[in-house]
C-alpha cells in the first residue's frame, strides 16, 4: 500500500540507522513534539536501536493530554444539564476532571454522544433544535480548520443551538516555552507533520534561530521518524539550527491557504492554559468576536469551578520531558488505562498510554539504560 509499506522497510531503516550510528560522536537529546511520533518510536522500539549518545524526550505533543482540567470540569457541568447533548471524540470521554469523567456523566444519564467529525455534531443540531448540542473542540492546529468550518456552517445556517466549547493550542508556543524553561535539555525538535500540513513552515525558523536549535518536520511511519533524527543529529553535528521539511508528501513550506483563511475568520490568538504545563502566552484559540455568540463557555456561564489534581499523578512532569512515564510511581499500579490518574495514561496519543501499551513497565528490560537486542525488539517491518 503506497505510503504504509514503504515506509516500513526494514532494509531502509537499517541502513537510516547505520547512517545515525556513524554520525554521532557526542551526547544530543530530541524531542519529537507529536504524541502519535511517540507512539510510533515506542510501538518499534525505535529509541533502543538509536546510539545510546541520542535520547529522545516525550514532548507535550498530545491535545487531550494538555487539555486542561478546568476545561474538563466545565465539559462535564455541561454534559450534564438537561437540555444538553455534548459531543466528543471518543478519547475525551475517559479523561478524569477533578472528581469524574465523561463516561461518568453518561452513566448517570447525561447525553453525551461519540462522534466523528464536528460536522456529525452540527448534523445531530439541525435534528434536534429542541436541545442545546455542544461539541467538545478541542485540539492542535490540526483540527482547528474543520472546527471552524463547523461553527462557520452552524451561523449561516442560523442554527442557534449548537455551540463549541473550546480548548484548541498551538505548538509554535509551546516550543518557545520548553526552550525558555531552566531545566529545558532538548537541542532540536521533531516537528509534527499534520500540523505543518495546516500551518505551514513559517513561524519556526524565527524559533530555531532564536534558541540555535534545528527543527525537523517529520511524519509518523517508521521510517519518516528515522529520517528525522538523521536530519537533526546531523544539523547538531555540524553545528547548525536549521528548520528541514522531511514530510513534502503532506507538507508545503505555505501550508493550506484554504484552512489557514478559514482559522484567520472564526477565531483568534489568545492565552491558554495547558494541563501539567501552565500557562503559555498566545499559545491557544478562542473565537473571535463574529462567532463568539457560539462559545458554550458564554453561552452557558460555567463559572465556579474548582480543580485539583492527584498529588501522586506526575503527568506534567512527563508532558514537559522531565521525566519518563515509568519514572512515575503511580505508573501501571494506581493509574493505569481502566484507572487512569492524569490523561497521559487515556489518551491515544499519550506518553504513558504508550509505555503502557507496548509493555514498558519499571524495571523491564526495555527501559533506557538497560537494552534488550536488536533482534528482540518489535521494530520497523
């Protein structure tokens, strides 16, 4: 299948590996942004086949993740209103608020609906114009242009009962915020390829050049990571902080005018919270003033919301890179995927989920530090 196979080859990933082994003479540290890369490098075991000299840290690149948790509460007084119907994605419902979930809501006779695509959302509010239906939008920059078509639709058509509550962020902050943190270590980016896809190119080399880091645009194959890390290692070799594109099937130095004009009307730059992270300035999206009649957040005045996060929980600490899943001492004990303590562990994108998964328990072999053989590891083909 054009696209999947070739970029599984095992012969070709060996010999992108035997280049990055040759090429290293000293420690680096990467961060791919992108939770689906992370999924990608830990299903493989693409960071054991790595030189010990490159370590690849987990980088917040997860939206339900860093979604954060008075954005949750507010999503679950809403779900469960009478009148309402909330809609989601289906791996926003297991996330925990401060005392519940999404799924909870249901079972005590919330409608809360899976759909999707926010379209199925705006569909389920031309049906139903008795009730009030909200759709749960949240998400990197990847999302954001069918969620703004959707809210687009909904006022031309004059439907007054569909709203979003929204929590969308953008990576390009999130970026200068890990670079400006005293303990930051990373010394180049993996970028994610979908999100470029929509964006483009252009607000990255300013970054690269400010912190002397190189960013590379990378995919989610094997092979497509592989490439990145030879990209970056070799910038970092030389001495270079240069932004590469080495996902040109997806991505255009531009981006997608269509999407990115869609994003320029309906919403605007504004300053966001991100679970486990903190606040980061012009780091997320609200809609503009045009659209704001269609903000569940003003539409049904959640306010007083108080939060708290599960002391054991260290999900901020692995979202930010300090740490590796398994470093948590709640991690596949306390919180696990049926008893998730942060949304780490739910998410199909997150870091713990993925440690979780493909079996990287405390203390097992496949651990850093302690490698397994080539031979042994679930890699590329």
């Amino acid at each position: 299948m054009k696209y999947i196979d070739e970029f599984n080859d095992p012969d070709l990933a060996r010999r992108l590996l035997d280049e990055i082994h040759a090429t290293v003479t000293r420690p680096w540290a990467l961060m791919e942004v992108c939770g689906g890369q992370t999924h990608t490098i830990i299903r493989h075991g693409i960071d054991q086949l790595l030189p010990d000299a490159v370590e690849l840290i987990h980088g917040p690149g997860c939206p339900v993740c860093v979604t954060p948790l008075d954005v949750i509460d507010k999503a679950l007084e809403i779900a469960a209103r009478p009148g309402v119907i909330f809609c989601s994605f289906g791996d926003m419902l297991r996330v925990p608020g401060t005392d519940r979930d999404l799924f909870r809501v249901k079972g005590e006779g919330g409608d809360v609906r899976v759909v999707y695509s926010p379209l199925d959302a705006l569909d389920l509010a031309r049906k139903n114009p008795d009730r009030q239906v909200v759709f749960f939008a949240i998400g990197f920059e990847t999302t954001a242009p069918a969620n703004a078509m959707a809210v687009h639709q909904a006022r031309r058509l004059g439907l007054g009962n569909f709203s979003l509550l929204v929590s969308h962020v953008r990576v390009p902050p999130a970026i200068e915020a890990i670079m400006t943190a005293p303990e930051c270590r990373v010394q180049a980016f993996l970028a994610a390829g979908h999100v470029c896809s929509v964006m483009g190119i252009a607000e990255y080399p300013e970054l690269a050049d400010r912190h002397r880091v190189p960013v590379v645009v990378t995919g989610f194959e094997p092979l497509d990571i592989l490439e990145g890390i030879r990209r970056a290692v070799r910038q970092l070799e030389r001495g270079e902080h240069r932004v590469e594109n080495a996902y040109p099937r997806a991505v255009r130095e531009q981006g997608n005018p269509a999407a990115l004009s869609m994003l320029e009307e309906v919403f605007e730059v504004t300053d966001r919270n991100w679970r486990g992270i903190g606040p980061i300035p012009a780091s997320g999206w609200r809609l503009s003033e045009t659209y704001r009649a269609y903000d569940a957040e003003h539409r049904f005045d959640v306010t007083g919301i108080r939060t708290e996060e599960p002391a054991v929980c260290r999900a901020g600490e692995v979202l930010q890179g300090l740490i590796k899943p398994t470093e948590c001492e709640a991690f596949g004990t306390a919180c696990t995927p049926r008893t998730p303590l942060g949304a780490t562990m739910v998410s199909s994108e997150g870091a713990c989920a993925a440690y979780h998964l493909y079996r990287r328990m405390p203390g097992g072999p496949a651990q850093r530090g302690s490698r397994i053989p080539r031979e042994e590891l679930n890699t590329v083909g």
